[in-house]
C-alpha cells in the first residue's frame, strides 16, 4: 500500500506483474520493478512506455564486447533505450557515450533475455517488443547481431585517452630497443594469443594455438 501510495503521488500509475500458479512463469509486456531509490529519469523513461535493454555484462573484456556490440544494435534498430551503468568495467576502457548510465537498480526488474547457444546466430532472439524492458545476456558472440551499426560501434569503442598514452608509450619503448627512429617506417603487428582457461579445457569446441601455428604467423608478415 506504501509504495502505490508513492507512486500514486508521484503521478505514476503502477504496473501489474503477474505470476501464474503453474510451473511455467508468464510475463505483462511490459515488466517493471522500480524502488523507491529510482530517479525521476527513470520514471520519466517509464511514462513514456519507450523500451529499454539492460546488457547483462559478464565475462572477460572480449565477452563484454559481444554483449555491449549486440545490445547496442539491437536498441538502435528498435529505436529503444540503451543502459550502462556509469560504473561498468567497460566504460573504464572506451569512450561510450551513446547511452544512459542511471540504471543499476531499474534494470533489475526486467525480464532476461539469454543466448544459450553461443557462438551461434539465432534471429529469433531479437523478437521481443521495441517497448519492452528486457536484460540481454550471456555469450551473443555472432557478428551477425551488430554488424550493420560497425560504424557507429567503431565511434563507441574508442579507448579512452590514458590507455592510448600507455599504447604509445610500449610501442615506442619497442621502436627504440631495435633502433628504429620512425614508426612510419616499419609495419607493427600485435599478436595476442588466447591460454587462460583455454589450456587445459577443450570440453567447448576451442583449441589454443600451437607454436608452430605462431611462428607461421610471424612469418607471414615478416616476409
């Protein structure tokens, strides 16, 4: 009674969510959970029954890429609401600016929608409602979700100006150890090889690189 009290003084009309008895849980169309700790912004983005997606961010950085690269799509072709928490590990890393950051505690209440079956492209995914409140989540590692917003993903994913100067700072360090006095005289070519949870794990599919696989790629570009 407390809280539709609140909400009714605040001039929102609160919404319903309902649970069946059966084993099977349906959802309204529009799921919502607002605390009272939630902002007159999140109020305001509720009136106005505009869909939001909530990336769920997990993983290591390159997880984290597929997550945010999808979801980002996804609410651009659905002209929907996009949130990152302002504390979010990835935007200590790039210059994402393109969303809104006040969302932890209203991203709670929605609905999950999970890619199960990564790395794989399932398009029936994307079907929920452009005003839907969903949270999007787990492995979304297609190129096919993202791929027609690469430009404006490429603006998003601009890494922020310390990690550029700490860039610049390792490569010159490696321009001078082989005395080499201009950068536009060589090529530079980053390798990264993926091991971690990867060396002893082969239950999904993946497989490491092998030495001789590395010392051919090297190769390749030296000649």
């Amino acid at each position: 009674m407390l809280v539709c009290f609140i909400l009714k003084s605040a001039g929102i009309t609160p919404s319903v969510f309902l649970k069946s008895k059966s084993t099977t849980e349906t959802f309204s169309p529009v799921p919502l959970y607002i605390k009272s700790t939630a902002t007159r912004l999140s109020y305001s983005l509720m009136e106005k029954m505009k869909g939001s997606i909530c990336p769920i961010l997990q993983g290591g950085l390159g997880n984290r890429l597929f997550q945010f690269a999808t979801a980002f799509s996804a609410a651009r072709s659905k002209n929907m609401n996009l949130f990152i928490p302002s504390d979010a590990e990835i935007r200590k890393v790039f210059e994402i600016n393109e969303t809104l950051n006040d969302s932890r505690e209203l991203c709670k209440g929605f609905r999950k929608v999970l890619d199960r079956a990564s790395p794989t492209y399932h398009k029936n995914l994307m079907n929920f409602s452009s005003s839907d409140n969903i949270q999007l989540g787990y492995g979304l590692q297609s190129w096919k979700y993202f791929y027609m917003y690469d430009k404006q993903l490429k603006k998003q994913l601009t890494f922020r100006k310390h990690i550029q100067n700490e860039a610049k700072q390792t490569i010159d360090k490696i321009l001078q150890r082989w005395k080499i006095k201009s950068r536009k005289s060589v090529n530079l070519v980053g390798i990264h090889i993926r091991r971690g949870d990867k060396v002893t794990s082969y239950d999904d599919g993946y497989k490491i690189a092998t030495p001789e696989y590395l010392n051919r790629s090297v190769n390749y570009y030296a000649t």
